[in-house]
RNA sequence: CGGCGCGUGGCUCAGCUUGGUAGAGCGCUGCGUUCGGGACGCAGAGGUCGCAGGUUCAAAUCCUGUCGCGCCGACCA
C-alpha cells in the first residue's frame, strides 16, 4: 500500500525537498527564526535532541581521556593571523567587534569562527616538559560564521558545536588520536543517530585551513545530497611552530608538538532530518528522542481512562515517556506525535482498557501491535531497539543503492545527470581535475575512503594513472 | 556578492493595478457538545499594514530611499 499522507501542512519531499525540510524543522517545533538572518531559536523540541546528543557523545569523549574546557568567545586579530593558511581559510567568514560601549577597541576582536588560536596559545603557557603531554581538551560551545546563505542546521551564522584540541609529543600521537576521534564520531553517527557513514580522507583541495590531514564521515542524505558530518585533523607541527609551542622532551631537545582538532556540529540535527524523516514529519531514532513514548488516550473523559494512561506511563518511567492528556481530538495527537518524530505512540482506551491491553504504533513503519498490559514493558523496550536497528539498516539500504561506479568521464557524466547519490570512482591525484569536474557538474570529492577499491587503473577525469578510489558527490 | 521572491493580528495570506472606516482562514480565550487518523456550535480578544521621507484634503495602496527575511547560485561545517 502506498504511504498514506497524513499531514497536508508538510509538502512532500519529491515535490520540494527544500521546502519539505524547512516544514519539517518547523512543524516539529525544532527551530524558530529570529530577526537575524542565519540566527536561530532552538526550540526546546529541538534543544532536547542537541542534550541527548551532547550527553551520549561526551560520554564517549571522556571514555578516550577527553577532558571539557572552556574558552573565550574573543580572538585577537593578531592572534588570529599567526598562522597564515588558517587565517586565509577563515577570514571571509569572521564577525569582527570593533567597539566596547562607546570606545572603539584598539584592538579588533574576531567572534571564534574555530579556536585553533586560542588554544595554540593557551597550550604555548601550560606545555613545558614531555610530562605535560599529551593535553586532550574539548569545548562545547558555539561559534560564529557569517554565511551568505543559511539554513537552519545545516548552515547557521552561529551554530552549536563541540571542538577537540589536542596536543601530543609526537607525530605518531598525533595522527593516532585524529583517527581515533574520527571513529568515534562515525560509531556515534551509526550507533545513536542511524545515520551510515563513509570514513575516509579528504584530499588537498578539501582540507581544513591549516591541516596536513582532514578527516571526515560522509553521509548520504535521502535526495541523495551528501553531507559532511563531522571532521578530524592533523595539524602536524604547523600550529605549533607559529605559535611556539614547545617542549622539552626526555632527551632534553627543544620539540614542536604535534597537533589535533576534531568536531561536530548541530549540523547532524540537519542530517538526522534528512536521512530518516519522511512526507509526515520529522522520525527520530529512539537513542536521540526527548520523548520515546507518547500515551494518547482515547475518549478521555471516560471514567478510568486517563487513570489507565498514567499507569501505563508509571510502568514505563524507565523510558521517555510522556501522556498526551490535552483536549485535542486523538487524530490530531496523532499527527502531532508523528510530527514530531516521536518513536512510540500507545493509544489506550475504553475498549483495550476492558480487553486488558493497548495498541502500539511505530512511527517509522506505522505498524500497530496489539500489547497486553502485562507484556507492554518488554514489548516497548523490543519495539524500541529493533526501530533503533532497523533505522540504521534502511539508511545503509539506501545509500549503497545511490552509491555507483563510474570508469570513465562519460559514465561518469550520465550518472551524475541521471541520479543523485554517490560515484565511486578513480583518481589522479590532481587539482585540476576535481576542478573540471566541480566545473561541469558541481560535484566534489567527498573523501578519499578508507575502504580503497580498485575500480581501474585511470583516472575517471584525465584517463592518466589512478593513485585513490573518491566518493564524489552534491554535497550540503 | 549575483538572481528570484516576500514584508498587513501569533501563523498563512487577501486587499495595492484604479488612494476614501483594515479583511479572511487557521490559531488563541470562555462555555457546551465531541473523541480509535488533524470534530463542531455559540460568544470573544487581538493589527501604529517592516522603517524613514515625499505627493495628497486623504496613503496598506502612489513615489523615493532604507532595513530585514526566505529560496537558488558562487564560497563554506
């Protein structure tokens, strides 16, 4: 049977898939604008989902020797410009402060678009001896870019973010940690967002203002957009020499450390939408779900059922659970909780109450199950994992079926006009052919993956010596 | 920064061409009837029409300027 569409606020996404995102983060309730362009309300709907995030991924932090720091919001303007790649890389995007009240600074102030500086010269005072090594700080914060374009999550002029900077006594710590912290991130996309990833290295063109390497896991949206989700770098000893952050080490030589930084943003909420939501409303894996179960009870003011309703929600108090008791008709709860991308919604009245059981409904496939009382516990905790599982396999479902194969520049033209997804295809190695082909068919390099095939020996643009596989694609 | 579109109750918009008492639907408040896929009746509240000049007896409407927002490009997480 075809999907029943339920909701005729939300325009469909093969009709607009633009205009069905930004339904999407508004019917649910994520994001409000706000009089500044590019500055976003997060709505407690969508807030929630950014704690639940912060909560599970700090975990993981800190299972790797992660500890949290905060520093400040201001960058001086020479701070900034010490280290010229970077400053290249992210001068077009700085807000500048100019005045403090009515005096005008002598000094201008960058608001932190990344905090590589500040914590090079942060690390430059605290790191003396070998034994100081390695520090591993992160910081929540937010950080601002002035984008000319902005959409809420994907590409905001301040966003919310997590950054890793570490500094380490060799390379080898170095490059150990930025690969450690890049697994983390992508079991973390998989395990508690659903979301697949492709680990793998950007090349040259695509690396961060400053690195010697970029990391990165891609994800494939559902137009077949790609999305970098989060990044790891190493910035080798390059930071270090511009900032003088030295150290003695247990031969008594004078070293440059070596370092890292890595993070992931409020962005993933974006993607989050974008892989698993659908024509009804936003769908949220259970793991990054503020409410996991939505009782909703049916002609409530019949003796007993809402007294039913909190019982059940009491039975349930080891999940997010909550009880829909407004005087909305149940059809609107139940749109409201699809909207919402609520994982469960339990719907009990005078008929299952005198049946001795309640019927659940997943969001995610609209399968209703009939459940005893006895059995709702068990039945809710089964319900939940196996959406959280099955989440994830449709999402890889999906992206390997827009993943193709491209040998030859003309293949590879017929596909990327045809489809949307990913090509898998070989490399030279050189600038200029990534830029022919973002030329003609706006298509980057996604990431030089890990997982390398040989898919031949040429080049897919230039016919000369393949050296890498690439993922290319659209990307966000 | 270029292209397109839009600023009128909380939201979506009509009204502007041809100047003359600010409208509708949704939402909101109260009361009542309803309740297994966005129920209904009755009664209410709510707007210096983005901002600033100008034209006019009279401006949401015409003119000039300005600010802002959204989408699409180029650039970027």
């Amino acid at each position: 049977m075809a999907e029943k569409k339920l909701v005729e606020a939300i325009t469909s996404m093969e009709e607009d898939f633009a205009q069905w995102y930004t339904d999407v983060v508004k019917k649910a309730e994520l994001i409000d604008y706000t009089s500044v362009k590019g500055c976003m309300v997060i709505r407690p709907a969508g807030y929630a989902i950014w704690e639940l995030i912060q909560k599970q991924l700090d975990d993981m932090f800190k299972e790797t020797g992660v500890q949290n720091a905060y520093l400040p919001m201001f960058i001086p303007e020479s701070l900034l410009q010490k280290e010229k790649d970077h400053v290249e890389g992210f001068a077009p995007e700085v807000a500048w402060v100019t005045h403090g009240g009515q005096q005008e600074l002598q000094e201008r102030l960058c608001v932190r678009p990344t905090s590589e500086t500040l914590f090079c010269d942060y690390y430059k005072n605290v790191v003396q001896s070998y034994r100081d090594l390695p520090q591993v700080l992160n910081q929540w914060c937010s950080v601002v870019r002035w984008e000319k374009e902005t959409r809420p999550f994907l590409r905001s002029r301040e966003f919310l973010w997590q950054e890793g900077h570490t500094a380490h006594a060799t390379a080898e710590d170095a490059e150990a940690r930025t690969l450690q912290m890049l697994n983390v991130y992508a079991e973390f996309l998989e395990k508690v967002l659903a979301i697949p990833v492709i680990k793998g290295q950007k090349t040259e063109k695509e690396r961060f203002a400053g690195a010697v390497a970029t990391y990165t896991v891609e994800a494939l949206m559902h137009d077949g957009k790609a999305l970098q989700s989060g990044t790891s770098h190493n910035f080798g000893d390059g930071f270090a020499k511009a900032f003088g952050i030295q150290f003695a080490d247990r031969d008594n030589k004078l070293k440059y450390v070596h370092q890292t930084s890595w993070g992931v943003s409020t962005r993933m909420i974006g993607g989050l939408i974008m892989v698993h939501s659908d024509n009804s409303g936003l769908v949220l894996p259970p793991k990054v779900a503020p409410v996991q179960v939505m009782i909703i009870p049916i002609q409530q003011r019949k003796e007993g059922v809402l007294e039913k309703a909190a019982e059940l929600e009491e039975m349930l108090k080891d999940f997010r659970v909550k009880v829909d008791d407004s005087d909305k008709s149940p059809g609107w709860k139940f749109s409201e909780q699809e909207m919402r991308g609520i994982p469960l919604r339990i719907e009990v009245g005078p008929k299952d109450i005198e049946a001795g059981k309640c019927v659940i409904c997943r969001r995610d496939t609209r399968e209703k199950t009939e459940v005893p009382f006895a059995e709702l516990v068990g039945k809710v905790k089964e319900l939940l994992e196996r959406m959280q599982t099955e989440m994830l396999e449709r999402a890889r479902a999906h992206r390997d079926s827009h993943t193709y194969v491209a040998k030859d520049y003309e293949e590879f033209k017929r596909i990327f006009g045809e489809k949307t997804g990913f090509v898998k295809a070989m490399w030279c190695g050189c600038q200029d052919c990534e830029d022919k082909i973002k030329e003609e068919l706006s298509v980057t390099s996604r990431c030089m993956p890990f997982e390398q095939e040989q898919l031949s020996d040429v080049c897919v643009c230039c016919g000369k010596p393949a050296k890498k596989m690439v993922y290319w694609g659209r990307a966000y």
